[in-house]
C-alpha cells in the first residue's frame, strides 16, 4: 500500500490536479490532421514540462513524426524493478463539430465530469499515473521500484513513429512490465483489469467494371453492374447466426475457458440499457455467446464504408464503373492479421464473378493481445485497483486494439497490464468526450498503490 502522506497529498492537490487537467485538454494536438503540427509539438512540450515539476527527468524525443515524451524517475536504482507507463498525447479529430453542446477544445465541467476532446482518450488517464509519482516523489517516500513513461503522438493514427522507434531503444525502454491506462471500466464500483485486447486487420475492396459510367438503359442487363456484384460478395461473408463465413476464419481462435466466461459474467451488463445508449430496436451477434463476449472475446468482419456510383442531389441513371467497401476484422487470440487478411483474399477471389476485377488492399493492423490474468503481477494491478476504487477488481477483455502492445511483447519482452479509467459512457471519439472527476482521483490512488503492489511480486 502507499503511504498515508501520498494520499493526502494526492487529495490535497485536488484542485490543481483538475487545472492542469483543463490546460492539456486545452491543446488541439490532432495527429490526423497536418495543420495541427504546432500543436502537436505543443503538446509534448506541455507533457514534458508537467513531467519536470512532477520530478520526473523528462526529454521530448525525436522520431520520424510526431514527438515521444519520455521520462523516468531520478536516479535509477538498479536493485529495484523497473515499469513503464505508456499513454498518447494525440486526440481524434473532434468533427462533426455542430454535435458538441460546448467547443471540444474548451473544457467545460458540469458536476463531477468534464468535456473536451482527448480528456478521457487518453490524457486523463496517464496524467492520473503522472500525478500519483509527483505525490511519492514530493512527499520524500521512495518509490520501491523505478518508473518510466512513455507518451506518444501518434496512437490515434496507426503509432507508425513508435514502431520505429522501439527497436532502437529497447534498451533504455527494459522494464519488468508495462502499465496502459487506455481502457474502460464497467463503473465507478466496478473497476476492472483489462487482460486481451482484439487485434485489427483492416482492407479496402475495390471492383472495378466498365471503363466508364454507363447508361443504365442503353447499357443495364448486359453488363454486370460492380455496386451489385460488391453487395452480392459481401453477404456471403456473414451468416443468419453471425458466424464468418470465410474458410479457416477461425482456425486460430483461443476458445473462451469455463473462467473467463465466469469471470466476464460478474461485469454488470443491462440489456436494454445498453440497446438503447446505441439506439437499436434489437441486438445481433454471433450465436451462442453474450454480448459482452460477443464484442469483446470474438471476431468480427465490419463494413466501415460502401461506395459506387452517383450519390449527389437527384437521380442518375448509371451503370457505375467501380464499387468499393472499406472493411475491417476485429481479431482475438491467436488470430494473425497477415494470415487472416491472405484469407480473405484468397476467398473473395474464389467468390468474385469474371465480369469484374478484383483489387484488395490491405492496410495498417495489428495483433491480439493476451496476458494471464490469474498470474502474480495482474492481481497485484487487481489489489491495486481495489485500494484507488474502494471495491473488487473485475476481469474483463478490451473489444478495441492498442496495437503497439503486441510490439512492445515483441521488442521489450514485458507484459502489458491494461487497467483503465474511463467509463462507458465517455464517448471517446464521439462528441462530448468527457471524462469522470471521481475516476481521475481513484485512478491516482490506484497508481499510487500500483507501484508497492507491483514491486512487492517483481
């Protein structure tokens, strides 16, 4: 447990905590939109500075895009175990703008919540673990291990920068584990440990017909039409029962053991609740599963976009020349993106009539990711998350990607512990993001619980 005088600390810094909290979700830093390169840099600038009076030693890094923020704790002690925190400074683009009750930029608080883009995805949740150090290091009690962050900029748009970069610094990255606060909890009594995340393979599908538009009366019958050829393609894909229809699809799925499932079933889940936040008059998914496993523990194949022919004011009455969808699979342990996506391939060919060409690109994805939720560092990050919430840390899967999880596995041989701080009903990359006042403070007592917790079973 941490001691007394940071939690005082903590809960006295309060009202600063929450301005400095206004401040960075001040900063437009819109990595998807290169008229927001200023405020980019802008935004590692803050972080860094915010790490230095935190008494973090703090660089801003170059990488081939957007900057890293690194910082760790001063004067490293090689005896104690070493984590990292990783979190993003960059939001999604906050269009359509006429949908927000109050500008995205200018924090606006009603209550106990806050609203602003990127204030819950992610700047928060990792300025909660950046407050928890500052309360260890400014109240004179060591720290039983060493701590690291790792902030980027370019999550919202792929991470390509930090794929870069973590091989060539592995080595100043090493830690015995990672800690990622970019998740969900079912609610304020119910925090949760995040052990797997669904990995994403995404792909544009293009069919292309006739050289031309052609007219549907001197043309239409005679030659085959890509927009009807590209829906008649697609609804094989899928079956009345939601099952993938492609060979092999699931060939590499990790069944659900008998405990997950158990351990799931705790997570507080209202049907309706639930069909009415989306707006549905019923739900659908994959037989036999409930719908929190079925989008959080099972594959998916989404259509993203359709696009094909005349979509102005009015009619025109065309054979359009191509047709196009943008899809994505959502992945779950031990589905492998490559794989997958030569499936993919290898059956729309077989499915792809001759009367049109067939072009299917793939795009920037990335793994599942799994840790063993029953080992000693995740239920010490379950301890952990009890002592910030004031009640029983749940298990639960992630239905989204972070992506460079896989990577850091990959190139820093550590698990990642996913333990998150945002709550269902944030609207991360929605209009009127917000983010929880009463999730902001417990998730700081629970980073300041975290480090003797982890520390104790390093």
């Amino acid at each position: 447990m941490a001691p007394e005088s940071v939690l005082e600390y903590l809960a006295g810094n309060e009202d600063r905590f929450i301005e400095e909290l206004f401040a960075y979700a001040r900063i437009p830093g819109i990595s998807a939109q290169s008229d927001h390169a200023p405020d980019m840099r802008r935004s590692a600038e803050w972080l860094a500075a915010r790490c230095e009076q935190a008494g973090l030693v703090a660089e801003i890094r170059k990488t081939g895009g957007n900057p890293v923020v690194f910082a760790k704790t001063p004067k490293p002690d090689p005896k104690k175990p070493t984590f990292l925190v990783y979190g993003h400074y960059d939001v999604q683009p906050p269009e359509p703008l006429e949908l927000w009750e109050s500008p995205p930029f200018e924090p606006r608080r009603a209550g106990r919540n806050v609203y602003a883009r990127g204030i819950s995805d992610n700047k928060g949740q990792h300025l909660a673990h950046i407050n928890a150090v500052e309360a260890w290091l400014k109240t004179g009690n060591e720290l039983p291990c060493n701590v690291k962050f790792l902030i980027e900029g370019e999550e919202e748009v792929g991470s390509k920068a930090l794929y870069d970069y973590l091989p060539k610094h592995a080595k100043e990255l090493a830690c015995k584990a990672l800690v990622v606060s970019d998740t969900e909890i079912p609610g304020m009594k119910h925090p949760a440990l995040c052990y797997s995340l669904r990995g994403m393979a995404p792909s544009e599908i293009l069919l292309e017909g006739p050289d031309r538009d052609l007219h549907s009366g001197l043309f239409g019958g005679a030659v085959d039409n890509p927009a009807m050829v590209l829906c008649q393609m697609l609804a094989q894909l899928r079956d009345k029962r939601g099952k993938i229809t492609i060979p092999g699809f699931y060939d590499d799925v990790v069944k659900l053991s008998a405990y997950e499932r158990k351990q799931m079933a705790k997570v507080p889940f209202d049907e309706k609740k639930f069909r009415k936040s989306v707006g549905v008059a019923a739900l659908f998914g994959e037989a036999g599963y409930t719908p929190d496993e079925q989008r959080a523990a099972r594959p998916t194949f989404e259509i993203n976009g359709l696009t094909s022919g005349y979509q102005g004011e009015g009619g025109k009455t065309i054979v359009p020349s191509w047709a196009s969808a943008k899809i994505t699979m959502r992945l779950v342990p031990d589905q492998d993106p490559d794989k997958i996506i030569a499936m993919v391939k290898k059956h729309l060919k077989a499915v792809c009539p001759p009367t049109v060409k067939l072009t299917v690109t793939a795009g920037q994805g990335g793994g599942p990711y799994m840790v063993d939720p029953t080992g000693p560092l995740a239920q010490a990050c379950m301890r952990a998350a009890k002592l910030g919430f004031g009640h029983e840390c749940l298990l639960a899967r992630g239905g989204g990607s972070i992506p460079i999880i896989a990577a850091f596995k990959k190139y820093l041989n550590a698990d990642t512990f996913m333990l998150g701080l945002a709550l269902p009903d944030d609207n991360a990359h929605s209009p009127n993001e917000k983010f929880s006042l009463d999730a902001y403070m417990a998730g700081m007592k629970m980073a300041a619980h975290l480090w003797p917790e982890l520390a104790g079973v390093a």
